[in-house]
C-alpha cells in the first residue's frame, strides 16, 4: 500500500511541476505543499476524487466471483 502511495504521490507531483515549470515552489516533493504553491499563484482550487473501486479491485484480484459482484453493482448503480 505505502508503494501504491508513493508511486500516486509522485505521479501527481510528475503532472503538477510539468504543468506549472515556472512557479516557485517550496518543496517540490511534497505533494500538498505543491499544491498549495499552485493554488496560491493559480487561485484555482484543485478536486481531489478518490475512487474507491480501484482498491477494491486491487483487493480480491485472484477472486473472479467477487469482481463479477462488483461489476454488477458498479452497473447498475
């Protein structure tokens, strides 16, 4: 899990700084004060979503009956 983490952190970061090369930025590998150094100069608030089926699948990758009742649900939702 901390690997998965990391490995988003610097995605994020990767996007962030290739967008934004000529802001200033405290510290360019801490992902929240990044955004907040974007913010600040962009004054544009950043949506976080966080998509819970994505573990979800991660979870039970050997358990076909299992993500056939997710995908089920994820459908008809």
């Amino acid at each position: 899990m901390e690997e998965m983490l990391n490995l988003l952190q610097k995605s994020v970061l990767w996007e962030l700084l290739e967008k934004y090369p000529d802001f200033c930025y405290f510290d360019e590998t801490n992902l929240i004060r990044t955004m907040q150094d974007v913010y600040r100069q962009t004054q544009v608030p950043f949506v976080v979503i966080i998509d819970e089926w994505d573990c979800i699948f991660r979870e039970y990758t050997v358990d076909a009956k299992a993500q056939k009742n997710i995908w089920i649900f994820y459908g008809d939702y």
